[in-house]
C-alpha cells in the first residue's frame, strides 16, 4: 500500500498529539496531582484528544467522504479555537502552570492548531460542506461552555480564568462567552469555505 507523504505527516501529529497527552497524564500521576474529571475538562486536552485519534484515522483510512469532511471540519474548528483563545486570553498569564511538561505547551498550543488548520487549508475537502454542518460544529463548544460553569458551581473549580465568575463575574463570563460565540461562529463559516474551494475555481 502506498502512503503519500500527507497521510504519514497525519499519522506522526495524530501520534504526537495523543502522546503528549499521555505524558502529561504520566508526569501529573508521578507528581500526585492528577486528577482525572480536571485533567479531561481541559477544552485543550479534549481537542488534542479528538485531533491526535482524527489524524490517525485520516492517515490510515484516507477517508474523503462527506461525513469524513464534516468530522474534519469540526476537529479543524476545535483545534483553531484552541490555538487561537490560547494565544488571546492565557499565553500572556503570570503565575499559571499551563502544562505539567513545558514542552507540551508548544505541542498542544500551538504546533497541533497549526498542523490541523494548515492540513484543511492545503488539502480541504473537494465537496461543498452544507451550513447546517456549522450548527453542529459549534454543539461542542456550547455544551462545554455550560458544563464548566455547571461543575465549576458544584465543585468550585474552573479550567480556565475566563469561564471563573469567582475571578471575575458572571456578568464578565457572559460578556466573554458571547465574544466568543460570535467569534467560533464566523470561524466556522470561514473553514466551512475552503470546502469545495478547489471545484469551485475549475468552473
């Protein structure tokens, strides 16, 4: 079986994502501080998840289905918001242990939102993807959103500094969620128009 270069670069990233996970949960257990429903409540940590075991797949299978785009798609989207609310709201705190492994910052932060954007934005989808599939996309982020602040209520804690009223207000959480669903939304519509891009240009 012949592998382009693109899949087995998938391959890599997926494993590289996955294992810096890994290491993380390794290095948090050595320490006696790891503590599983915290550690998977990290939006960072749950969109690597999904990227590293998407990679994989994409690689292997070289899938280009439309279901396969729009999984894609939205594994695109997770990843960019994770790159991108990084760098905006948390690369410039003081303080803050951002990854147990400093080197994993780099791999969670930054290099996997560049390699998953940039692999959509190189290689996207050669179908159109429907605007419903937008609606979809954004679930995710949603039901995150509410899950935080409901568990964060319950048990007084917060993964991240802006998602804590007790840091803030929620009058200021609120403010933040609404800048950035709009945000996530427009993001959306932005991936959703490199599908189809290259059939588009032929006619």
């Amino acid at each position: 079986m012949n592998i382009s270069l693109a899949r087995i670069t998938r391959i890599f990233f997926g494993l590289l994502a996955l294992s810096s996970v890994v290491f993380e949960i390794v290095v948090l257990l050595g320490e006696g501080a790891f503590r599983p429903v915290n550690f998977f409540s990290y939006y960072t940590v749950l969109s690597n998840l999904l990227a590293g075991v998407f990679l994989i797949y994409f690689g292997v299978t070289n899938n280009t289905s439309n279901k396969t785009a729009v999984v894609r798609g939205a594994i695109t989207l997770y990843m960019a918001m994770t790159g991108v609310i990084f760098a905006v709201l948390l690369a410039g705190l003081e303080g803050v242990r951002l990854t147990a492994v400093p080197w994993n910052n780099l791999v969670l932060h930054y290099i996997m939102p560049l390699v998953v954007v940039g692999d959509w934005l190189l290689n996207p989808p050669k179908k159109k993807i429907s605007k419903r599939a937008i609606w979809l996309w954004i679930t995710f982020p949603l039901l995150y959103v509410v899950y935080s602040l409901i568990r964060g209520a319950i048990v007084n804690w917060y993964p991240y500094p802006f998602l804590s009223p007790v840091q803030s207000s929620y009058l200021q959480v609120a403010i933040t969620s609404l800048v950035l669903a709009v945000f996530v939304i427009a993001l959306a519509f932005a991936i959703r128009q490199f599908a189809g891009m290259r059939d588009r240009k032929k006619r």
